[in-house]
C-alpha cells in the first residue's frame, strides 16, 4: 500500500477527487495521508467525501505542523462521518498529549507519522503504539532503532522518506534532465513494511504562495525499470532571466513532457489533460501544474502496485 502525505491545499485535494474518480470500482491501492494548512475546511470535507464513495481509506492530520492550522488540535467529528477516516498524529515529544486526545474523544484506526528529526519520548513511543487504538505507524527509515523495535509489534509499519530534492531557484533543474525518486515500491515488503510513504511529485519543503518563476518547470515521475522510479524535470527554455511570458513557457515546458511520455507509450488523465491545453492554447496556472503533477504520481503508483 502507498501513502501520499499531502498538504490540504486546494490543488492537492482536488487531485485526490480526480485520483478517486478514476477507480470505477477498482481496488485502491493508495491510503493518503491529508495534513491540514488551511481554517476553511470546505474543500477537505469535500476531498474526504469523494474518496469515501469510492472506498478508498485515508488518514486526516489532527495535529498539524504548518499553515493556518499550525499548533491546532483539530476535530472533523461534525463534518465527517465517524469512522470514515483514520485519525492520524504527528509524533514529537507529545505522546501524552496525543493519548489524551485518543481518549478523550475514543479515537480508533489511530496512525502515527514519526518524521525525520522528531523528538520522541523513546521509553513510552511502544507502549503507546501497542495499544489497541494504533493501528500503523509512518516512520523515517533512518530511525533505525525506532523501526527494529516497529517491526516487532504487529502493527501496520509504513517507510516514509522525503524523496523530491528541492531546489530554489528552479533555474536550477535546467541541468539535472532527470533524478532518482524512489525504490521503495518494489522494496518495502522484504524489508519488512507493510507499505510505503512519500511527499509525492513535491518537496516536503512547506512553501506558502511564492513569486513567479523565471524558468518554469514540471516535474513528473516515471518508472525506469522493475526497481525505479525516476523524476524528470521539463524546464521551460525562454526568457530565463525574467518573469514574463508564463503561457510561453508552460508550453515549452509541456510539450517537452508530452514527448517524452508518448516516447515511453505512457498515457494517463493527467497527461491528457497537458495535451488538451496545448490543443487549446490555454494556461491553466501554477497551481493547476502542480495537481496535475500530483495526480499523475498517484496513478502512476496505482498502476504499478495494481
């Protein structure tokens, strides 16, 4: 099983609903893990109601790190149907905190996410997790020690690594064609977890708004071979030294990906939808770039663990 951490941003969430609508009643194998960052919750209830009729398990954030929500306690009880959704913690040195809030509101199917540099209480991290209310953990694999004593609890132990290298400016990936992303989903089982996690086709890096780019740049993922997953990034190639002109560059951008994946017989909505831009002379946004960049991520990891 794969699962997306993903930002409540709107172009996430809406590539979560475009993800869910694709499946047509087939078995998902994508459990997205959804991080609050904004007060208005419209569009995260709307992104949960869509993948609950299509079936599709996923975990809410209920202690978020960043955004607007940053340092809040969150509780969907009146927006969300009990049950419909894993409540899932970031775990730093706030164990008790955490067990306090699963009491209190008799939280079940709990998922923890322990990331890279969190301060964990280490002698009551496996008591709390063998409780009856944790059902899987999200772990750093380079915690080395925390994920041997996992391992040996039974419970559902899920890698999760930060595997986009971001770079600012995005001048920057004019030279790097193309990097490895990731290996973990044709290595998770022998290495004991029961699936794996990532911050997607996007950095783990929270950036909130941003100025335009001089050059603009996709990036998409792709498998290479039985063992890899590679992500090119498709830079645009005018104006470098300015802002202007972004419908030019989302084209130059766009077509180069375009070919590349007809170069690789590869097709999905996402990339279709890039095809029916170009036809069209249409910009569709920043924003718009970066769910289209996401969505085809998932379906790219869909197709392979299907």
């Amino acid at each position: 099983m794969y699962y997306p951490y993903l930002r409540g941003k709107q172009n996430e969430l809406l590539a979560l609903r475009e993800f869910a609508q694709t499946l047509n009643g087939t078995e998902s194998k994508i459990f997205p893990i959804i991080e609050p960052v904004r007060k208005n919750k419209s569009s995260l209830i709307k992104a949960a109601s869509v993948l609950s009729e299509n079936d599709i398990d996923f975990g809410i954030i209920l202690n978020p790190e960043l955004g607007e929500c940053k340092s809040e306690i969150l509780n969907f009880s009146e927006d969300i149907p009990d049950g419909s959704f894993s409540p899932t913690f970031i775990v730093n040195d706030n164990i008790d905190e955490i067990q306090s809030i699963i009491d209190k509101n008799r939280y079940r199917n709990v998922y923890l996410v322990i990331a890279k540099g969190a301060l964990v209480e280490d002698e009551k991290l496996m008591p709390f997790v063998n409780s009856e209310t944790v059902s899987g953990v999200l772990i750093d694999p380079a915690r080395k020690g925390d994920v041997r004593s996992l391992k040996k609890t039974g419970k559902i132990i899920v890698e999760l690594n930060d595997c986009f290298e971001y770079r600012a400016p995005n001048i920057q990936y004019v030279d790097i064609d193309e990097e490895l992303f990731s290996e973990s989903f044709s290595s998770f089982e022998e290495e004991g977890y029961q699936g794996f996690a990532d911050y997607t086709s996007l950095p783990n890096v929270y950036i909130e708004g941003g100025a335009l780019p001089k050059v603009l740049v996709m990036n998409f993922t792709y498998r290479k071979n039985a063992s890899q997953l590679m992500v090119k990034h498709f830079c645009s190639d005018s104006n470098r030294e300015d802002r202007s002109n972004l419908p030019k560059k989302y084209k130059e951008s766009a077509n180069k990906a375009i070919r590349f994946f007809e170069s690789i017989s590869y097709t999905d909505i996402a990339l279709q939808y890039l095809k029916e831009t170009i036809k069209q002379d249409k910009y569709p946004g920043l924003g718009v770039i970066k769910r289209i960049s996401v969505l085809h991520h998932l379906l790219l990891v869909q197709s392979i663990l299907s």
